[in-house]
C-alpha cells in the first residue's frame, strides 16, 4: 500500500493551478526530493498533502494517515517570533498528538523535549525565547519540534534555505535518521547536489510532472532545461481546463 | 491619616466595597485577556468590539431603562454577533481579520447611534458611554463576578490551542481543528469583558482595563505566565487606586482608574526591564557571551 497516492490532482489559488494533473505515488518510507524552479508549485503540493490547501480537482490518498501522522514544516517565515515563548515550550507543542487540550507535560515528555533539543545541538538554550535565536538555530528548534511529532510521513518545505553548510549537514542526518527509522520524507529542495547525494527519488515539478522516478535517472540536465522552461505565465482570462494535456504543456 | 485616605473610604462606605470587588474581579479577567489581544496584535479590535456593542447595549437601554441584566444581554448578543460574523468571514475568505471585523463594527456603530437618536435623548445615556462603577448593586455586581469566572474557566479550556494559534497557525492547523473554535471563543471571551467593562467604565473606557495592563506587563516580562500575572496586578492596582483618587478628589471613577494605569504605562515605558527607555538609553557594559 502506498503511503501517498495522488489521483489527477490540480491544487491551486482561485480556481488557477499551481499543480496540474499530478498522477503517482509515494512507497512507504520512501525518501522524496521535490525540485523545481520558483512557481512551480513545490510548496502547493506540500500544502495540498499536509491538508491545508484543498484539491480544486482530483484527490489526494494517505493511505490510512491521519492529519497527526503528518510532520509539516512550512517555511519559517510564518511563524510569531515575537511572541514570548521559550524553546523548551515551542519544541514541546510537538507532543500535541499525545498531550491535546489539557494533557500534562510529565517526567517522561520533559526528557524527551529535552532529548530533540540536544538532537538537534541546542542543549542549553531551553529557556530562551525564540525571538532571540539566529535563523539557523530557528530551524533547528522546527526540527527538533518535527522530531517529536514521531510522524509517519514528515513533509518538509525548502527546509535548508538560507542555513550555513555545518546546520545543513546536521539537519541532514535528522533527515537521514527519520529514513532510517521507516518514515516517508518528502522535501522541496534547491540544492541539486544535496538531491543526488541524499535522496533516493525525485519529483521534478514544473506545474505539472516532468519527471518522477529514482534520482539518479530523473536528474539529468533535459529534464532540469524542460522545468526551467516552463511556462510561468498566470493568465487572467485563462479559459478553464479541458484535457489533460500535460506533455504539451511541459514541452 | 494615611489610613483615612486609603483605607478608611473602603471601611466606611459599601458602595466603596462593591466598586472595590467589581474593578478586582474585572481585572482578574479582562487583564488576561488583554495580554493576548496585545500578543495577537488585535489591540484596536479590543476597541473595535467596544462599539459594536453599542445598539445591542441602546436596545436594551430602549426597552428596559438603565437595566443592567437588559443592557448586558443586548451587548452580548451585538457583540456575539458582530465577533463571529466577523470571524467566520475572515475564516472563509481571504479577508483579513481587522478589514473584516472593521465592517462589522461600523456597521453596527452606525445601527447603535440610529437606534439611540431616535428614541433617545437621555442624560442617563452618558451612563452607557462612561459608566459608573461607584452606582454598583449587589445584582451587577454578581453578573460581574460570574462573568470573570467564566472568562477564567473558559481562559483555562482554551489556552493552549490559543497559545500555539498565536505563535504558530499554520502548525496547529495541520495538527489540530481546536484552532478556529479557540479562537472564536476568545473573541467571545472578548465581548464578555467588555460588556462587563462597561457597566463599570463604559463602553469607550472598558477596553482600556484591558489593553494599558498588557502593554505594562510587556516592559517587564519576557515570559507569557509572568505577563498575565503582572498584567493582573496593574489592573487592580490602577482600579484601587483609581477608586481612591476618585474619592478624594472630583475626577469621575473611570477615567480616574484609567488615568492611574496610564501613569503606570508611562512608567513601564522610560523604567521597564524589557526594552525601557532609560534601559536602552543605559544599558550597561556587554556581556561575555
């Protein structure tokens, strides 16, 4: 059974897609770059899988997950930094699955906050407020917050932008781990040589699908070229969709 | 002789006593509350909400004269009504909340005043406008009580949710539905307050009980339970010592209450551990690390 299937899927912003008939799946435990340029649609898909944007067409199977089997880190940018919480609190609202509402914080949970803390090398900075961290230390605390999700597929939203080489190798083997342990792991990605060198399989997306299929076959410079091409145009007046036309438009 | 002057009117007089209990009660619940207006950055919604009380509040001034329960009851309901369509359009398009919310309430500002100029011409309707918490019976004074403790309970049921919404939505969104319930809730826990507010300060100063204590406790704490408690303890200082002023010289008891914890805000500002003026202007040498 898949852990993702995507049946003909069109998601998008007023009734224009963003991702257009999208046709696949995702194995169980299988370790997923999404590439492609700006606009293409990487961070719609992620928020059409994690439930937050609703297909406008076709449908998306999780294969029997629940909302809370799903780790999901946007890119930071909508987060409240100002607000006064510590670290310790932030990474802990990562338990919700197991504390809800009124669930106490017991023994047990303060380790294991502590313990994602120190995974991700922030030990000693629990009491701090999270307005006072750098950018890299930030996206330390959302992995450390994913890793106490314990979720079964953990989606990732151009996770290493603008993150110094030390933090991304350090966030990599988290990445690397959570393949290890059997869980799905999807992540819209940039860095080419990171997609070859760490994952298994790759969705070039341009609106709709270059290519998907293992990394090493799908990765080559035709179909990176094609991507780039692709059509960025929004059309106002843009007659509603018809066929399923994916090739002509990708070409 | 210092006793005179701040005990002895407590002492002496019950509607001192009521007026007392009513600004703690008030401050035990609207301080919070405002703490998390202030942090959501919804502090003008907090006034917003104080006119869109108006015409429920003039309805039941029309119907029933200066009763409280009636009044109370028309506000809630203008109120109620004003938050959630407000919020549920916000929620189901792409409005923002306060483009939203400014709607609404003009809207019902403008249904309020129709509804006292034509009916109305009555002094008591300063009343409305800036309350008057020393005029307390027994009856207001219990609505005031079991409102605080309402907001408090339901305070209690939704704040982590209210919490997490705040820092991050997006997040609690993909783990949980307990968001939009959470916060319309508070936005109900909003209304309540002011409501209550206004039957001590009226409907233009009873945001202010809730809106001058947050922004005090946000010079002189960086933690969210420190903040509410510091919060609550401005506003029942300003409220006590309000009352005094008010007694001791001729300034009405709300804008005394509300000038009170002003001179605190000001104070918070040039004095405040958390970004004070003079902290910054003198920080003192750099650390270490």
């Amino acid at each position: 059974m898949a852990a993702l299937h995507f049946h003909n899927v069109t998601l998008g912003y007023d009734r224009h897609p963003a991702v257009h008939h999208l046709s696949g799946e995702v194995a169980p435990g299988a370790l997923v770059a999404v590439i492609g340029p700006n606009g293409a649609g990487k961070s719609t898909l992620l928020r059409g899988i994690v439930g937050i944007l609703k297909p406008l067409d076709g449908t998306i199977h999780l294969g029997g997950l629940d909302a809370r089997d799903i780790a999901y880190l946007p890119q930071s940018a909508e987060i409240d930094r100002s607000f006064p919480i510590s670290v310790f609190d932030f990474v802990g609202t990562g338990l919700w699955r197991g504390t809800g509402l009124f669930g106490g914080i017991g023994k047990a949970a303060r380790d294991k906050i502590l313990r994602a803390i120190g995974a991700v090398g922030l030990s000693g900075f629990e009491n701090r407020p999270i307005g006072t961290l750098s950018g890299g230390q930030m996206q330390r605390v959302l992995f450390a917050r994913v890793l106490l999700q314990d979720a079964s597929l953990i989606v990732l939203d151009e996770p290493f932008n603008a993150i110094d080489a030390k933090t991304i190798t350090d966030l990599l083997a988290l990445v690397r781990r959570w393949h290890g342990e059997g869980r799905t792991v999807l992540a819209a990605l940039h860095d080419m040589e990171m997609v070859r060198n760490h994952f298994t399989e790759t969705l070039v997306l341009a609106r709709g699908p270059v290519a998907w299929g293992p990394t090493a076959e799908v990765l080559t410079p035709e179909n990176l070229l094609v991507a780039m091409r692709m059509c960025e145009a929004f059309d106002d007046s843009a007659a509603a969709c018809a066929a399923d036309d994916i090739s002509s438009r990708a070409a | 002789m210092l006793y005179d002057a701040l005990i002895g009117p407590f002492t002496e007089f019950e509607f001192m006593r009521r007026a007392l209990a009513a600004v703690i009660a008030l401050a035990l619940a609207g301080a919070p509350i405002g703490v998390f207006l202030m942090l959501r950055r919804m502090s003008l919604v907090g006034d917003a909400m104080a006119h869109a009380i108006l015409p429920g509040a003039a309805v039941g001034f029309l119907l029933s004269g200066l009763n409280l329960f009636a009044m109370t009851a028309g506000g809630l309901v203008a109120g109620f009504a004003v938050a959630i369509l407000a919020g549920v359009v916000a929620r189901s398009t792409g409005l923002k909340e306060d483009a939203s919310l400014a709607t609404f309430y003009l809207a019902s500002l403008a249904l309020g005043v129709t509804i006292v100029s034509i009916k109305g011409t009555n002094i008591d309707l300063l009343h409305v406008l800036f309350g008057n918490i020393l005029a307390m019976d027994d009856q207001t004074l219990l609505v005031v009580a079991f409102n605080a403790t309402v907001t408090l309970l339901v305070l209690a049921v939704i704040y982590r949710p209210l919490v997490i919404e705040s820092v991050d939505p997006l997040f609690l969104r993909t783990v949980s539905r307990a968001g939009g319930p959470a916060h319309l809730a508070f936005l109900a826990l909003v209304v309540i307050n002011l409501v209550n507010g206004f039957q001590a300060l009226g409907t233009l100063l009873a945001v202010g009980l809730m809106i001058l204590p947050a922004g005090i406790a946000r010079f002189w704490s960086r933690d969210l339970t420190a903040m509410i408690c510091i919060a609550v303890t401005a506003a029942a200082v300003s409220g006590y010592a309000g009352l005094v002023l008010s007694f001791q010289t001729r300034v009405p008891s709300g804008p005394a209450i509300i000038l009170v914890a002003t001179v605190l805000y000001i104070v918070s500002v040039l004095f405040g551990r958390v970004g004070g003026i003079v902290r910054q202007l003198f920080p003192g040498r750099h650390l270490e690390a």
